[in-house]
C-alpha cells in the first residue's frame, strides 16, 4: 500500500563492538571490553578486531 513505513536500517547496531570501543569501552570499561573478546570466534573484516559474538563486529568473518 505504500504506506511511508520508515525502517531504521543501519548495518552498525549499537552493540557494535567496533562502534563501542570507538566510544571509548575500553578505556571507560576495560572488563566489559575483555568479557566481550575473550575467547573470540570472530573478527572485523573492516577493523580486525576479535568478539565472542558476530553481532558485535561490522563485518564479522569466523576465525
Ligand atoms: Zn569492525
């Protein structure tokens, strides 16, 4: 119908692990940061960073 349904479509969630220590997690929080790359399975394509999750990475390629 057309209907002007806006979605918020960004690639980047909040929960982005590249965007967050961009924001200064590891600075502000240091364990937050280590619970979140601990044992990591994945990494940035973009960045190189390393997360537990692919959630939490731009482009999160398996290790
Ligand atoms: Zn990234």
């Amino acid at each position: 119908m057309g209907a002007g349904k806006k979605e918020h479509k960004s690639k980047e969630s909040d929960n982005s692990l590249c965007k967050m220590i961009k924001n200064g997690l590891l600075q502000n929080s240091p364990q937050a940061y280590k619970d979140l790359i601990a044992n990591g399975s994945y990494y940035c394509r973009k960045c190189g960073r390393v997360a537990v999750s692919e959630k939490n990475l731009c482009k999160a390629e398996s290790l």
